[in-house]
C-alpha cells in the first residue's frame, strides 16, 4: 500500500482526517509540554507497547495539526523504527527518509479535508499551516 492508501485507510475506519482524533483513536497519548527544546515542535515516544507524542503547547492551531499530522505518520508507517524530534521545520534537503515520508504523510491527511480547484496552489496551502514554503514539494495531489 502506499502511503496515501494508508491515508485513505485511517479516514474511512476512524470517519475522520483529524489527526488528534485519530491518535487517540489509535491509544496514542499527546502530551502537551514546554520542556522540549526550541527548536524540537514534537517527539514520538514509545516504551512497552505504549506511545506518547509530546508537543509544543504554544504552537499555533493549525501548525500544531501539520505536527500532530507529522507524528501521526510516524505512529503509522515506522511503528518499528526509532525517529528523530520533529525539529522546527526540518525541510532542508537533506532530510531522513522517514521524515520525508511523514511530511508526505500529514500533507495526504491535511489533504483529504481541504476542497482542491483549479485555483489550487499548493506554497499557499503549505503557508496556512504557518510552515515554510519549502515544505511544498511533499504537497501532491
């Protein structure tokens, strides 16, 4: 499956592209925090079966939904893997794999909820989240 299948997958089971709903759903506690680092927006933790993502308290609504999105793609497509923080917009180039992966990951979810026409453009899309312009180029559709 790819990873807009997953997507799609998560949407018709939980009747939702919410991501904090869908993470509760899942049994996956957000844990609202000012203990992270400035430029660390999230972490994924998991212990024992158990899964705990700690965010920025003071991040904007709709950045905190591209975060929890992020994150979300992480608990979903590398539940094995160990992932790095969610640095303050790790867009450069040179990213990991598995970060792309989730950017491409929230960008489907926040996607699916959002009326795409021909006036579409996707650097404005990635703005109202409050994220760089460079994160663009995981937006497809």
């Amino acid at each position: 499956m790819t990873l807009k299948d997953d997507v799609n997958s998560l949407i018709k089971l939980y009747g939702t592209c919410d991501p904090e709903q869908i993470l509760k759903e899942l049994g996956v506690s957000v844990c609202n925090t000012d203990l992270l680092p400035p430029s660390t927006l999230a972490m994924k933790v998991t212990s024992d079966g158990e899964t705990t993502i700690g965010i920025l308290y003071s991040l904007p609504e709709y950045t905190r939904k591209f975060v929890l999105a992020h994150e979300l793609g992480h608990v979903v497509e590398h539940a094995n893997s160990s992932t790095t923080f969610y640095r303050s917009f790790m867009s450069g180039y040179d990213i990991p794999k598995i970060e792309a992966e989730a950017n491409r990951f929230a960008f489907y979810l926040l996607l699916s909820g959002f009326e795409i026409n021909e006036s579409f453009n996707k650097y404005d899309f990635v703005k109202s989240y409050g994220l760089p312009e460079e994160l663009a180029r995981f937006v497809s559709i």
